[in-house]
C-alpha cells in the first residue's frame, strides 16, 4: 500500500492540516495480512529520494496501535442490489426453476420464493457495471445468444473484443450445475479480470464466505470455495455456491457488500487462443437448515465423510519429573490418557540444519584451505553439502521413537516435516542439489520469510544463511530427497507417520510461498488497474499436487497416519484419508476453512491453555464453529481416557453443525435438544462434562431408531460413544 504523507515537523501538526484534524493520522485495515500464530512484520518504507528541493526528508511514524474493530461501528454500506426485469425462457424441475435472459445472465428459484440471479463482468473495478444481466436486457459490451441445453437447462455464448464465453446451466440432482469456458481469441496473453456477481431479488441477505459468516472481502479461499446467502426473510432458507473445479478454486477471490456477493479474480490471463474451464454448483437450502445444511450436502457429494481420525493428535507434550528414569516419567506423562498420537517437535532437515549452522558447528575448512566467498568464509560448503549432520538427528529421532513406544505402547509417533523450507547459504545456493526447485519472487530472488530466517537462525541470517523455499515439482531432486525422508521416518525409525506444515499450499493469502515467478502455470498472473498482465507466475497450490499425492501415498501405502497443515484445495488431495488440522491462532473465521476435511480438526494453539477449564472451553470454541479440536500439549491438564478431548476420538464426521458434530462412532454436543442419530436403535455410553470440563456422569443409555432427545445445562458437554 502507498499513503500520501504530508510535511510536517511532527504528527501534531501534521494532522492539523486538514480539515478533519487527521492529516498525519492513518486507519489501515491489515485483516488480509494479519497472521496470528508465527506473528506479523509490518515495514513502513520511505519511498523519497534526496533532493535539492528539501533536506529533511525522515519519514516519522509515531503512536502505532493494533486491534481489532467493531464491524458493528463501520457505516453500513447502501444496497448495491440492482432492479432487473422478468425473463422469459424457463424450465423448471425437482423443484427449481431455471431462467436464462437473453440478456446473458441467468435466475435460480426454489419453492420458498427466493430468486438468485448471477451475472458476469469482466474488468478490475469492482463498480463496474455487469455485461452479462439477469434479465431480458441486453448487455452493453458484449454479444449475447442464447439457447436451451437438454431438458432442463440452456446454453449462452457471449463475445467480447477479446474473450468468448460458453456457458451451460442445467437442473441435475436437485442442484444447478454451472459450467462455463472462457477463450482468449486475441493473438497474445491476455489479463482476464472476470466477475460473477450473485444476489437475492429484494433483500441483503447475510452471506458466509468460505464458512465465515463475518468475512465481507478475502483474496482468495480454495480450502472452503463456498458462498452461501442466506435469506433474512426465511429463517435457515438460503442457496449456497461452491466451485467444483480446482483451477477456479485457485483463481477466485470473494467479496460481499450491499447485498450483492462476488466471485471474481484479478489474477487470471490466459494465453493466445487459449482457453480454461469452470465448473460451479448453486445447492438451494430450503429446509431451514442454513449454511450447515448446505454444507453437509456438499461434503456427502464430495465423499468426505468416508474416513475418519482414529486418534487425538497432540502437538507434541508436556513432561514431567515425576518418575524415577525416563521411561516412567513418559509413561506418567502420556499412559494416562489412552491411545493417542504424539507429533514430535523438531523439522527434519530444517531443524537439524538449522541447529548446526546457528550455533556456528557447520563444517569448517582447514587453516590455508581456499575461503568460501561471502560472510561465512570459513565454511565448508562441500562438506555441509553431504549433510552428514543430520545423521545425529535421525538417531536421536529413532531412539526417541523406540522409548516411547516401550513407556507407552498406546502411543504412536509422527515425524514433523516442512515441504518448502530448507537452510541455505545465500551466497553460494546455486549449489544446493534442488537449487532447480527454489521459489522465484517478481524481483528475481529466491523466497524466504525474514520472520522464519531470524527465527530458526538468529544472527546466522547476518552471516548470508537464510531458510529459503522450494517447491517439490514433479520428478524433481527436491522431492525425491523429501520422499526419502518421509521412507527413512517410519522404515528405519519406526515411527508410525508423517506430519507436513503449510502442505496444502494455497491459504486466503496470495503472497507469503503462494507463487513462483521463474516459471508459468498457463492461468496465474499480475495484473495492473486496467487488467493488463504485468507479470507471469505459478502457482504452487497446483505445482505441488504430485508432491502431495505422492507424500501421502508412501504414508497410506504403510498403514500409517498422515496429518497436513492446511485442508486440500486440489479435489485429488480433498479424497485422500488422511487428517487436516487448521491453525486456531490464526482466527477464529479460518477454523471454517476446514469444514471440506474428512474431519475439520482445529489445532488448539489459540486462547489460554494454562487449565483444564481453559482447555474445555477452546473444545467448545472449536466444535460451536463445526469443528473437532486438536490439542497441544496440554496431557498433564488431563485426567484417564475418559478425558473430554480424548473421548472425541476416534471420529468420522456424518454431519458439522454449530456445536453439534454427528458421527459414525460418536455424537458430540453442547447444545441440548432432540438429535436423528444414530439412525438405529444401539447402546451409548453417555459422557457428560460439566462446565470446568470435570467428568459428571458415563452411563449407559438405550438410543432409539428415530430422534434422541440429551439434556444439558448451560456450559455442559455430551459425548455420546456408540458401544459396539
């Protein structure tokens, strides 16, 4: 972002040089930057040069304050929902109608009333107006024919100077499958700043994006690509959109604001002649059942709800000196609590790298051998080269492993990798042996984070090392060392899984590792204000789809446990079995991205887990978003199996609802009512937790066929295990 500074001897006067008394007072809303897990670098740059004209030229920042505002406070904004007429081709069936105006955009309308109409813009202002119109009018800028498509649905054409869009709507199961291809017919790669805008006839109605119910604008949410308007006029009545094909997953971007929703991207080019497909679905939720009903839809048709978790996943543990050797200070640790599964803290490669070069024990060359050129002249670069000093760390892995499982046969153990992050010497990293996969940035360099470099390397950064990126690419050296390890993990250290950070690629964030200038995907690029390519990139999202799928496979193909950071945003990697947590620190509207997981886990590094009360209550905060929570090493707080965060395993999600998960082996809830689970009459084993988290009761109760009504007071929670 750039501000327009004015000149001022100091802030005082600065803002009293306008006529608001703000002039040197600035509001910036970093809510699309904002990471609350591995902190924030916020850089304020001074972009004058010297001149003869002015000799001061410091630029002064004083009284900086962060937090969060009330959206309650910020101005409503005026209804942007335009008037269109009636149109006259329609088809109706399974209960919907479909309606195609010839003036290219098209209607959806259920049996409760409610009427969405799509129309198309193509252009990087988002006030521009729509080309393509919900009605019988025709658009301003393009060339619009229309046609019927099967019985229950029609085709449009639209032509632009420079585009060609083929578009089919149709009514099948119940749904609108949506469909279109946009061509490039110039004779150069051109920007295609596309806009799907989408509203309710007559009314603003309150819209999730990707699961949030609070987010009005996100660059980009592949995890959960859903929006869902919900009508303030029919309580739980609404009509939800998902993108069903991965590069529009990739591509898109979503707003809300004066009652209309928008789907649209300022990343997209494509290449002479080319063209790329979309695929989307508008599900009508007309039961009342509001986003979660829709939701539920689109996990059964996407076959999420096939594979479970098996175990509680704690993020590594806390010891304990209680105990007379090692083995019985594990065991007092961890036997308590069950069968569970411990991620063990540490990178390989990452750590152990990091750990040598930032306590200076890297090799080094002999007195008298040439220098190495650079800040670190007495490295031996061909002998770090070789990473024998990883050896250490794999046995103390493997020894680790092996002490674990004779304390604690209950306890399996997963090894923590990264897919991008390696220790690099900056002067000299042409020499690494997957220098061919490192992430280029627009100016050319290779990707690393300051915040994660000074991390892991402290003042090592001053000496030119850095933990620089690198995507895996398909057949690459990077993922065939990244392969071996994974093997070497659970083969000769006999643990019994894999975990991957970051290993989904794609977030609601499009810096950060998210693309690599050095090459093009066919799609990814930036544009300016007019929508004119600047510069060409890939994304690694869709890069790493072969790494990802080949990763899990060594996992899976050994019947062992695989857990990533981040939920899939490729529908190959969304079918994988596999666990996906997402980071609760980093807010509480991204735990929504995880609602298209086989199991939507939430790790449990947000609040305060200092008690079991503190502990319980993140439980509750997790599953009032439909998610399952995933602990830190918060094993010391509980007490036996029984425990209100081990009782939620194992777990395959049926249905996510706001503080209601119903599963095939368990039903867990804090609100009382009257429940359709499980579908047969069974016996249950009734956990009840009382609001410290302290276990009140575990009977046995008779469950019927039909509903199930649990009883509960306020702060209480239910877990009801099915009994065999």
């Amino acid at each position: 972002a750039r501000l327009m500074v004015l000149f001022a001897p100091d802030a005082a006067t600065g803002d009293g040089m306008t006529s608001d008394k703000l002039g040197a007072t600035f509001a910036l809303d970093i809510s699309d930057v904002a990471r609350g897990v591995d902190g924030n670098t916020l850089t304020f740059v001074n972009t004058r040069v010297k001149s003869a004209l002015a000799k001061r030229l410091d630029l002064i920042v004083t009284d900086l304050r962060v937090g969060w505002l009330d959206k309650t406070l910020i101005p409503k904004v005026p209804s942007r929902v335009p008037e269109r007429g009636p149109i006259a081709r329609r088809v109706s069936a399974a209960g919907l109608e479909l309606a195609q105006g010839t003036g290219g955009g098209f209607t959806v309308a259920g049996g409760d009333g409610l009427r969405l109409r799509v129309e198309t813009a193509i252009g990087m202002d988002g006030k521009i107006p729509s080309d393509l119109t919900a009605d019988d009018q025709a658009g301003a800028r393009a060339k619009v024919t229309v046609a019927p498509y099967g019985e229950t649905g029609y085709e449009m054409t639209a032509e632009w100077a420079a585009f060609r869009l083929r578009r089919t709507v149709t009514i099948e199961n119940g749904l609108v499958v949506w469909k279109e291809r946009w061509t490039n017919t110039g004779e150069a790669v051109a920007g295609l700043p596309f806009r799907h805008r989408i509203f309710f006839d007559g009314e603003d109605p309150k819209c999730w994006i990707g699961g949030d119910p609070d987010m009005s604008a996100v660059a980009g949410m592949p995890k959960n690509p859903t929006l869902f308007l919900q009508s303030r006029k029919q309580a739980g009545h609404g009509m939800g959109v998902t993108a069903e094909s991965d590069w529009l997953r990739l591509l898109m971007w979503a707003r809300v604001a004066g009652g209309v929703a928008e789907i649209y991207s300022e990343n997209t080019a494509l290449p002479a002649k080319g063209s790329i497909d979309f695929e989307l679905t508008i599900t009508p939720v007309t039961d009342g059942g509001s986003y979660w009903g829709f939701i539920n839809r689109v996990r059964e048709r996407w076959g999420l709800n096939k594979a479970g978790v098996p175990y509680p996943i704690f993020w590594s543990y806390a010891r304990t000196e209680q105990g007379n050797t090692p083995g019985e200070r594990l065991h007092n640790a961890l036997g308590h609590l069950g069968p569970i599964v411990i991620a063990h803290g540490g990178w390989a490669r990452l750590t152990a790298d990091s750990r040598i070069v930032r306590g200076g024990r890297y090799p080094k060359l002999p007195e008298g051998a040439p220098r190495t050129p650079g800040p670190t002249p007495d490295l031996d670069l061909d002998a770090f080269l070789t990473f024998q000093h990883r050896e250490a760390y794999w046995k103390q892995y493997r020894l680790e492993v092996e002490r674990l499982h004779e304390a604690c046969p209950d306890v399996k153990v997963i090894k923590l990798m990264h897919p991008a992050m390696e220790v690099a010497y900056r002067p000299l990293k042409h020499r690494w042996p997957y220098a061919a996969c490192e992430i280029a940035t627009a100016t050319g360099g290779c990707f690393q984070d300051a915040h994660y470099s000074r991390a892991h390397l402290g003042d090592a950064v001053n000496k030119g090392w850095g933990v620089l990126y690198y995507c895996p690419r398909p057949g690459s050296r990077y993922l065939a060392a990244l392969l071996r390890d994974v093997r070497r993990a659970m083969d000769e250290c006999g643990g019994d899984g894999i975990y991957f950070d970051e290993f989904s690629w794609g977030g609601a964030k499009r810096g950060y590792s998210r693309y690599d200038y050095g090459r093009w995907d066919g799609y990814s690029a930036d544009l300016d204000k007019a929508g004119t390519v600047v510069r060409l990139k890939a994304d690694n999202a869709h890069i790493a789809e072969v790494s990802q799928l080949e990763i899990v496979r060594e996992v899976l193909m050994r019947n062992k446990l695989f857990l990533g950071n981040g939920t899939g945003v490729l529908r190959s990697v969304n079918q994988l079995p596999v666990a996906r947590f997402t980071e609760g620190g980093n807010g509480h509207g991204k735990m929504a991205s995880g609602h298209l997981a086989n199991v939507p886990l939430v790790l449990g590094n947000f609040g305060s887990s200092k008690t079991r009360k503190d502990v319980f209550k993140n439980v509750k905060e997790c599953l009032e978003i439909g998610a399952v929570y995933s602990p830190m090493p918060v094993n010391l707080l509980l007490e036996g199996p029984d425990n209100f965060v081990c009782k939620l395993y194992p777990i395959t999600v049926r249905t996510l609802g706001a503080g209601t998960i119903l599963g095939k082996e368990r039903l867990i809830t804090s609100k009382p009512g009257t429940f359709a689970w499980p579908g047969k009459q069974a016996r249950a084993r009734m956990y009840i937790y009382d609001e410290s988290g302290d276990l009140k009761s575990k009977n046995i109760v008779a469950l019927m066929a039909g509903e199930n009504r649990i009883a509960l007071a306020a702060g209480e929670l239910v877990i009801a295990e099915l009994i065999p």
